[in-house]
C-alpha cells in the first residue's frame, strides 16, 4: 500500500500483492522507485525480480529479471536524473546489479498496473 494525506485525511492505496523482499527510494523530483520480489508463482527468495516506478502520476510495472530468484537481499537508490539502480543477490546466481543508465529504457519489459 502507498498511503498519502489528502486534505487531512490518509487516503491508502494497495499497489502490490504477492510481494516478498522489497526496496523503495524517491528520485530528485519527488517520484518514487519500488524494486521487489514478485512471488506470484513462487515463495520467498524464490521470485522474480520487478520494480514500479510513479512517473507523472502514472504507475508502471518493469520486469528486471523474469527467471529469477530475486533472492533474499535486494537494494535499490536513484542517480540525479532519477534513473534507478538496483542490486540484488540469490543464493544460486550470486550478487547482480540492473542499472536503468544502460540500454535505452533500461527495462525488459513495462507492464500497466491495476
């Protein structure tokens, strides 16, 4: 869930379900980068690797690494242009690192979200 206060009152909003290890960080201009474990069709440690980005309002979902598992460990932060980077480890693959920097968007695929 994001929570905001709206005119006094908190106002929640459930954007993720099936999530296990997660990050959050907030870019330069006040949006905010979830990376995280989508453990939909697996348990912890076990997931797949994704992260949500508020872009103007606008949720999106990227899939980082859709084979997976994410592992226990996972980190994410931004640069000064809001490009986010995130490492992970899993105890089969050992540590990685997606850098959104490299590649023209960085993703492997975008995903609208509910």
């Amino acid at each position: 869930k994001i929570a905001r206060k709206i005119r006094g009152e908190w106002n929640f909003t459930m954007l993720l379900r099936h999530v296990s290890n997660f990050a959050a960080a907030r870019t330069p201009d006040g949006e905010i980068v979830v990376a995280y474990e989508d453990i939909t069709h697996g348990r912890a440690g076990h997931g797949t690797l994704k992260y949500l980005r508020r872009r103007n309002g606008v949720w999106r979902r990227y899939d980082v690494d859709p084979e997976g598992p994410a592992g226990s460990y996972l980190a994410v932060a931004t640069d000064s242009k809001g490009r986010a980077l995130i490492a992970y480890s899993g105890a089969v693959r050992g540590i990685k690192v997606y850098d959104e920097t490299i590649g023209p968007t960085g993703a492997s695929r975008e995903h609208s979200t509910h």
